[in-house]
C-alpha cells in the first residue's frame, strides 16, 4: 500500500498555549517500502503515527492511503480500514494480561470475523518461534517474547501496512536485535509497507529509507 | 453483525478465566443471592404467619353481613374449592333458674372452626384440651364468665329464648375472641340446628352473620374478586388483619421490617455492584483502546460488551437467584422446627426478582460506564495518559439510579418506606461527601507533620479523593444497613416485651364482692402472689355527651353501635393504671370530682373529644363530668382495662364488684381450684391459651426477622470487603512502589492501618449519623413504634466501622504486604 503524507500538521491548545506538535510534514512511502522515523524524544513521531493510523484526526493536511484520504472516512471508516489492512507493533507490547498468546494472537482475526482464527493464530506463533508459549500469559513471558508475540498478532492479518513505534525501545540490544530480525523476515514474506519509529540506529538501518523529525518539522536524514 | 454473539461469548469465556469477570460476577451473584433468599423467606414466613393467624380468625377469609349471607356465596365457594361453615351470632339473655346474664350467643356448624381449633374442659376450672368437635344438637357449650354468672356447672340446663339447652363443655378458648374480653360478653356456644329453636333470630334483630372461608390463597384471591362484586349493602370481607387489630399490627411490621431487610439488600447489590463495575471498566481501558485500534468500530464494541455484560448479568441473577433459594431452603430447614412454622412452598416471584435484578443491575450500571469506554480514544495504545473522558456524574449514573430506584418501591412494597430509605441513603451519601470534604480534607493538611506511616495513609487518601470518597460511600451504606436494621429490631423486640413480657396476667378474677377484697388479698399473698391490683368495677351506660342524647342506631360505626348498646365497664381511682399512657388533657389532682378519663380509642369511635361533657346511668343513677384526659391502652396487655375511669369519690357510693388479674404458673395451677373453693362466688377467667397463642406467634415472627436480619448483616459485611478491593491492583503498585522506594513492611502497614482506620471511623460516624435519624423516622412513619435513641449506636457505629475496616482491609492486603516489591509493581 503506498501511502503519500501532504503538509500534515498537528495543533493542540493547552490552556492558553498554542503547541505546534507537528507542521507542515510531507513525505510520500511506497508500496512495500520499509521507512524509519527518528527524532529525539517529544519531536513528534508518536503523533505522526498515530495519524498515518488514523488514530487521531491533523489540524491540517491529509494522509493517502494508495491515493484516497483517510480522513475523508469517518472514524468507524478508518476502523474498518485499519481492521482490513493495518498491523501495529508497540513499545509497550499491549498484550491483554488476561489472555494467553495464542489468545491475544487470535484477537484481531477475531475481530475480522475469521472463522480459522486459531489455524492461523497458531502457525503466527511458529513463526516467531513461540508454539511452546501459546497457552501462557503476557504476564509469564519475558519483554522479547512478548514483543515476539505482538509482532505474530500484528502480521496474523496479512497487513498491507505495519506501523510499529519503538518496537525495540523496551528491549536489551540482543533482543531487540532478534526482534527487529524477525520483523523484516515477516514484512519481506508478506511484502507490507512498513513504518518504524525508533531512537534505534541499528533497526534504523535495516530500512530502506530513514526520515528525521525535528521539533515537529520534518529534517533531512 | 454475524459472529459477534460468538466473539462476545468468547470474549466472555476468556475473560472468565482471566479472573476479570469472577468479582463481578461474584459480586452481583451475591447480592442477587441475599435479595432473593431474603425474599423468598420472607414470601413464606409471610404466608406462614398468615396462615398461623388465621387461626385465630378461624379461617382465611370471612363474609361479614348484617342479614343471612346468600346461599349462592357459599355454593360458588364450595365449586371453587373452598372450604366453607356459616356462624351467626348475636347478644341475649341466658337464663338458668333464677339467674340470667347477658351473652354472646354463637352457632356453629360442625367442621368449625376451619382454622385452629376451640379448647374445651368438661368441668370449671377442669384440664382443657383442643377439639376438633362443636356442640351437638340441644347442647350448649359455654365459657366460664357465663358459668360463673349462672352458677351452672357442666350437666345443668340453661335456656336461650326458647331453647332448653344443656351445657356440656366449659369452652376455654376460641381463637376469634383474642384477649379482649373484658370489652366483649361471655359466650354461649350452640349447634346451628337450635339456632331456629331459640325464636330469636328474627326480622329486625341485631345479628352477625358469618360466611367463614378457607383453602387456597390464589382460590380465596378469585373468589374474594368474583364476589366483591356482588356483595349486598350490610356485606363485607374481612381478613385476620381487619379483624384481629392486634394481630395486624403484629403482622404489619413483619412484613415491614422484612421488607426494609430487602430494600437495604437491594441497595447493598446496587453498590455492590458498582464498585464491581467500575473495577472492571478501569481494567478494560487498555483492551478497548486497542480493539479499537484493531478497527473495531465504536457501536461493534458497545454491542460486544454490552452482550457480554448482559449475559454476565442474566448469569449472576441466575446463579444469585439459586444460591438465593438455596440459601432460604436451608434457613428453612435448619429452622423449620425454631419457627415452628409450616412454611408454605416459596413462590416464583423472587426468582423472577433475581434473574431481573441481576440482569437490570448490570446493564443500568455498565451503561453509562460502557459509554465512556467507548469514548477511551483509541489513541491510548501509544499514549498511556489518555483515559476515558469523565462523564457528568449524575448524567452517567441516572440509569443506575432510576433501576435502584425502580427496585425500591418494587421491594418496598410501601411508597413510604421505600422513600424514606431512599431520602436516607441520599442523606447518607451527601453526608459522606461533606464529611470527607470537611472534615478529612482539612485533617490531611495537617498529616504532614506526622511520621512517615500515617502520613503515608493519609496523603494516599487526599491523593486518590474520588475514589476515597466513592469508597466511603460504599462503606457507610453497608454499616447503615447493619446499624438500621438492627435499630429498628431493637425498637420492637422492645415493645414486644412490653406487651406480652414473661410473667403477663393469664388469670383473670371478676364478681369480687366488696367485702372479699381484704380476704381475697390476704389469700392470694399468703400464696406469694404479689404483683396485682384490685380495680374496682362500676357498670353504667353512657346516656349523653355534652348534651345530646346517644343513640346507637345514630352511630354509623358498627362498633360504636355496640359499644353504646351495652353497658360498660368504668372504674374510680386515684392514680392513673401502669400501663396507661396519658396521651392528652392531664390525670385529676386529688379532691377533683366530676371528670372523667376516657380510653383514646374509645373517644375516637363515639367522637368524644376533651373538655366534653359525659353522663352515665349506674344503677338508674345521673353520673355527669367533663373528660380532663384521654388514655392509651394496649388492649391486648392482658391487664385490668376500662373505657372510663372516674376519681375514687366519685363513684363512692355506688354499688360495685372488684376485678384483678395476675400471672400463675403452669406448676401452681391447683391454687385456682383452692380459689374457687374459698370465694365461690368469684369468677375465674383463664386466657393463659390466648396469651400462649399471641406469644407463640411473636415468636416465630422474632425468629423469622432474627434469620433475615443475620444474612443482611453478612451481605453487609461482604459489601464492606467489596468496598476495599476496588483499589486492590492500585494500591498492590502503590504498595511495591513504596516499598522500593525503601519504606519498610512496617511503615507500611502502619500506612494501610492509618488509611483503613480514619475512613473506618468516617464511614462509621456517617452511618451512625444517618442510622439513628433514619431509626427515629422509620418508627414513627412506618413501624409505629415508640423509639428510644440509642447513644450505644455512635460507638457501634464508629467502633464496628473501625474493626470492620481495619480488619478486613489489613487481611485483604496482607498479601500485597509481604509480596516483594518487584511482583507487585509488575503486575499489570
Ligand atoms: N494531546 C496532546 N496535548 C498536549 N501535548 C501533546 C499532546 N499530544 C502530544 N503532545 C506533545 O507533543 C510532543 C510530541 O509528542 P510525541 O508523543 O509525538 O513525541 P515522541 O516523538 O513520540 O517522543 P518519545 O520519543 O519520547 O516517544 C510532546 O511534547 C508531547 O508532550
Ligand atoms: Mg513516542
């Protein structure tokens, strides 16, 4: 999926505050490419996310998903849309501590109404090498394995797009590198478009494309 | 949407065995089970008593009309199912030689009376036995009044107009007459088949017919229905409750108090409930956030967990619903043999109660409470601050209010009750809202000072203030629920004791002459029978009232028509009786003449009012005086009473008898026969079965209220434990959190003490507050019960407050105590 991001901007008023979170950022991703974002902290690239997601709503400026603006759809549009085509990885995992792995694999096919829900939940979990963990809790896994387990949820749609922020940042630089590894692994098997922010140089490096925000603003890389 | 009931079972199925939903459930089911069990007892403990009152009216139901009731109510009732025995009765003279008294004349049918039975001896004074038989043809059976005043004995003949009846048993007991009958005649008891005999039933005469019905209730229900209708003037039902004034009352605060037990249990499931609900909405913040960012839309989400809560609901009503029954067939059971009642089967209303309750709890609370979920942006995957936008309080909690509402006056039952606790529990709520915001707020600002354990507590509290306050509220209304029903239980066990007290009168002495008053005492405290008084008794008719002219057929009131037929009792002394209650006016100085005393209920019946001026016939003698007070009495006290009392020189020179009354015992029954033998002209009236009876029925309904007022204390109880696991997972972070950052166990549990004693003594002095006025309101307004405030109530209110909080909150975090830190701070 390619998606074009035009003079996207972001405004919130604190009080009596004016914060320009995001201004005037464009940058086009093609279909199947793998960009990162970097910046440093509070420079906007969870915003910028959230927005390529749908999750919040710009101040300004669109974001295109092969070509049609995702805010032209209502925000049960952007649901549906995120549900058929968008895969997300967190730096604080969100795995559902009341469920196991397999479970929390399941959930968004669920969602999708998909009948083979466990079929592929489970062959997810072999891929990231976790059958042995299906039936244990977040709670009894350690930070890899749980982002591990995450990256199975997220790719268990097939998502033409896979947004990721920090995926790596709670992780220690082994396995952070193992979950990087696997991410590409799965991302160039199912060929989505892969969005990554990260302080990481190293999983930086593994994509395609690098995009630096400053203070809101878009740097050269 | 196809599929989502699946993913909504599922969901439910997987947040089962996460343990999400086990309080809730529990929560919910609980309080479901005690609403119901509660219910379902007191439905049959109801039925019960009812059932067991009856016999005292002798059947269920009874048509009362002034003229032969028609045939066909009999016939439609006998096609119905019913059970069925005409009585009449009526006032005459019964003759026996040279003797004649005035009587309630009375004929059966056999298979009376259809409720309870009659006691009768075979001689005066003799053993008495219950029987299931009536007088036969040319008998008459009557009770010792009558026998004294005719001086017959068992064998002898008497005649009832033109009837020669021979008396065949001394009736001992007949449940319809009650206790009061100083106010009514002796009794004649006569076999329907001589009724014609005795020529005195005729056009014209003052006579009570009565239709006597019993069986089925819902049969009686239809057959009242069906016959209301065609009820002929001089025609109407009465129940236990109309005719038994008493019993009523007796009956009346049961069903009250049971279902002020219900109401309270109906407000400890609501907060139940809540509390369980907004534990599970903190913990679904993060699931819903990220289903949305799944793309699910907002309405799928509602309807997911609305699904999911619905069947949670329906669950727990059902599983409350039979834990509820269980719970009550095992109070049965375990006192069937205390209450000695014979429990009817439970009905089907409370399960329809439970499984509503439940489910209506469930849904009116998590609506407003799923709405802010689904507004939790889906924005919180990335950023963790962002939580459920706070919805105006009172808009959000309107469906939980207007179901708990809803749920009072249903259980109620009574508009008033169920408003006057709800107007109380609103009171208590503001009360702890005040209480925290001026009294703990200010305390925490000074907390500062304090060493590091206290301080702890305290600040935790100002830090979460909502939640603290939410907590007290929860707090509060579970010891207000302890401390109301135990208010109002003490309140009338009181007047219970007062009414029917271990050593009441059961022996009556009447046609004591006046020159045997000094025997008579020297003989009765020579056996070491202290504890009576000897009233003198006048008999006169009341002739005019301040002026006027009575006349019986001028009074509507059927009661007072008889009451102002016959003579009544009056009596002179110089102080007010024990146990009468001046209610208005004031008792005569001494040397007053002319006045007159008159029993409250009396002056209302014939609208006497104070000031007004009374004349008597005694003895064809003019007795005139104003009435300077007004007397409360219980009729039923099983003491000496009198319509009218008049100052001692008043009536001194008027021919009188002396009447007395004390307790004997069962062991020292053979000082009756000695007795009578040495005053052989005194009658004895013997109402040791009534007062037996009325107290057999108090006591079943103590046990019964006993029973239902120990399981609302324990669902108290659990909602006080439910109150303090609301901030488990918090305070489990708050705890390791502490700990790291190098607390030790012991300040810290000095911390949880502190915390858990001063919103302890909170919600205790809040409770205690609202009990004792809702206590003091309730027995005036509902209960009808003379209230004595109870100072013991501040220091079970602040004391058990205190234990109960400190205890239970200390045991639920002992856990988290002694968990390391690190387990605590990661759990999720
Ligand atoms: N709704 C909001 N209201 C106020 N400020 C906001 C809001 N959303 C974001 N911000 C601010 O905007 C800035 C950018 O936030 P953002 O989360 O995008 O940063 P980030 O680049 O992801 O930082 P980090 O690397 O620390 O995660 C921060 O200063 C943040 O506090
Ligand atoms: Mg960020």
């Amino acid at each position: 999926m390619r998606i074009d991001i035009e003079h996207l901007g972001k405004t919130v008023h604190v009080g009596e505050n004016r914060l320009d979170i995001l201004s005037d950022v464009s940058f086009s991703v093609n279909s199947g490419e793998t960009v990162a974002i970097l910046g440093s902290s509070g420079s906007g690239k969870s915003t910028l996310l959230g927005l390529i997601a749908g999750l919040d709503v710009p101040s300004t400026g669109c974001v295109r998903l092969d070509g049609d603006d995702l805010f032209a759809l209502d925000e049960d549009g952007r649901a549906a849309l995120r549900a058929r085509s968008m895969g997300f990885v967190f730096q604080s995992f969100q795995l559902l501590p009341g469920l196991t792995a397999l479970e929390n694999v399941m959930l968004p096919l669920e969602l999708a109404g998909r009948g083979d829900a466990e079929q592929i939940a489970r062959v997810q979990l072999q891929r990231v090498g976790l059958t042995a963990r299906a039936r244990h809790r977040p709670t009894q896994l350690s930070g890899g394995e749980q982002q591990r387990v995450a990256l199975a949820r997220a790719f268990a749609v097939a998502p033409r797009v896979l947004l990721a922020d920090e995926p790596t940042g709670n992780l220690d630089a082994r396995t952070g590198a193992q979950v990087i590894e696997l991410m590409f692994e799965l991302n160039r098997a199912q060929g989505a478009t892969l969005i990554v922010v990260t302080h990481d140089v190293a999983l930086a490096g593994h994509c395609a494309r690098r995009l630096r925000l400053e203070g809101g603003r878009l740097a050269a890389a | 949407m196809f599929g989502n009931g699946n993913l909504a079972w599922r969901m439910l199925v997987r947040d089962w065995r996460a343990g999400e939903l086990r309080l809730l459930l529990l929560a919910v089911a609980l309080a479901v089970a005690s609403l119901t069990a509660v219910r379902f007892f007191a439905d049959r403990v109801e039925l019960g008593l009812t059932r067991e009152a009856n016999t005292l009216l002798a059947a269920d139901l009874v048509l009362v009309s002034d003229h032969p009731v028609d045939a066909t109510f009999a016939a439609e009732a006998r096609a119905r199912g019913l059970e069925v025995s005409v009585t009449t009765a009526f006032l005459s003279m019964v003759l026996a030689g040279e003797e004649n008294a005035l009587a309630g004349i009375k004929s059966v049918q056999p298979g009376y009376p259809l409720r309870g039975s009659l006691r009768v001896a075979s001689e005066l004074y003799g053993v008495d036995a219950p029987t299931r038989s009536t007088p036969a043809p040319g008998e008459a059976w009557i009770d010792a009044r009558l026998a004294g005043a005719l001086g017959v004995a068992v064998g002898d003949h008497v005649e009832v107009g033109d009837a020669r009846l021979r008396v065949t048993a001394i009736l001992t007991f007949e449940g319809e007459r009650g206790g009061n009958f100083m106010a009514l005649a002796p009794r004649l008891m006569l076999n329907e088949i001589d009724l014609a005999r005795t020529g005195l039933v005729q056009e014209g005469s003052r006579v009570i017919h009565r239709l006597l019905l019993a069986g089925d209730a819902a049969a009686l229900n239809r057959f009242r229905a069906w016959a209301q209708a065609r009820l002929a003037r001089g025609e109407r039902f009465e129940d236990v409750r109309a005719a038994r004034p008493e019993l009523r009352q007796v009956l009346d605060r049961a069903q009250r108090y049971l279902g002020l037990a219900a109401l309270l249990n109906v407000l400890l499931a609501a907060a139940a409930t809540q509390i369980a609900l907004r534990r599970y909405v903190q913990r679904h913040l993060d699931p819903f956030a990220l289903l949305r960012c799944f793309g699910a839309s907002r309405r799928r989400l509602l309807d997911l967990y609305f699904a999911q809560l619905g069947a949670l609901g329906l669950a727990a009503g059902a599983l409350g619903t039979s834990l509820g029954w269980a719970a009550q067939q095992g109070m049965t059971r375990l006192l069937g043999d205390t209450l000695r009642l014979s429990l009817p089967p439970p009905g089907w209303t409370p399960v329809l109660l439970g499984v509503v309750t439940g489910l209506a709890l469930v849904l009116a609370f998590s609506l407003p409470t799923l709405v802010r979920l689904a507004r939790v942006p889906a924005l919180r995957v990335l950023r963790r601050d962002l939580g459920p936008p706070r919805a105006g309080a009172l808009l959000a909690h309107g469906a939980g209010v207007a179901v708990v509402a809803g749920l009072l006056f249903w259980q109620a039952g009574d508009a008033r009750l169920g408003g006057i606790v709800a107007a109380g529990v609103l009171a208590l709520l503001l009360s702890a809202v005040l209480a925290i915001r001026l009294l703990l707020w200010p305390l925490t600002a000074w907390a500062r000072r304090l060493s590091p354990g206290p301080r702890l507590g305290l600040l935790n509290l100002r830090r979460h203030g909502w939640e603290t306050t939410l907590q007290a509220m929860a707090l509060s209304l579970g010891l207000l629920a302890l401390l109301l029903l135990t208010l109002v239980r003490g309140d009338w066990f009181e007047s219970w004791r007062a009414q029917a007290p271990p050593g009441t009168p059961n022996l009556f002495l009447i046609n004591i002459q006046p020159w045997q008053v000094q025997a008579l005492d020297t003989h009765l405290r020579a056996r070491s029978i202290d504890d009576f008084m000897l009233y003198p008794m006048v008999r006169g008719r009341l002739t005019h009232i301040s002026g006027r002219v009575v006349d019986p057929a001028a009074f509507d009131d059927d009661r007072a028509r008889r009451l102002t037929e016959r003579e009544f009792n009056l009596s002179a002394l110089a102080q007010p009786p024990a146990h009468n209650e001046i209610i208005a006016g004031a008792w005569w100085r001494p040397g007053e003449t002319g006045v007159f005393s008159v029993e409250a209920g009396l002056a209302r019946t014939l609208g006497i009012a104070l000031g007004d001026e009374l004349r008597f016939d005694i003895g064809g003698l003019p007795f005139s005086g104003r009435v300077t007070s007004l007397r409360k009495l219980e009729w039923d006290s099983f003491r000496v009473n009198f319509f009218v009392i008049a100052p001692v020189d008043m009536l001194a020179d008027v021919p009188r008898s002396y009447v007395t009354s004390f307790h004997l015992p069962a062991s020292r029954r053979a000082l009756l026969g000695e007795l009578v033998a040495a005053f052989p002209n005194v009658t004895a009236i013997d109402v040791e079965q009534v007062v037996a009876e009325l107290r057999t029925l108090m006591d079943r309904v103590a046990g019964a209220v006993q029973v239902i007022f120990v399981f609302s204390l324990a669902v108290g109880v659990l909602v006080l434990l439910a109150a303090l696991h609301t901030r488990r997972d918090e305070r489990a972070r708050e705890i390791g959190l502490w700990r790291a950052l190098g607390a030790s166990r012991r300040v810290v549990a000095i911390a949880l003490a502190s915390e858990f004693a001063v919103l302890g003594l909170l919600a205790g002095a809040v409770a205690a507050g609202v009990a004792s006025l809702l206590a003091w309101v309730l027995a005036q307004r509902v209960f009808d019960l003379a209230h004595a405030p109870n100072p013991w109530i501040w220091l079970a209110g602040l004391g058990g407050g205190l234990a109960l909080v400190l205890a239970a909150g200390l045991l639920a975090s002992r856990e988290l105590l002694r968990a390391p830190p690190l387990r605590s701070l990661n759990r999720e």
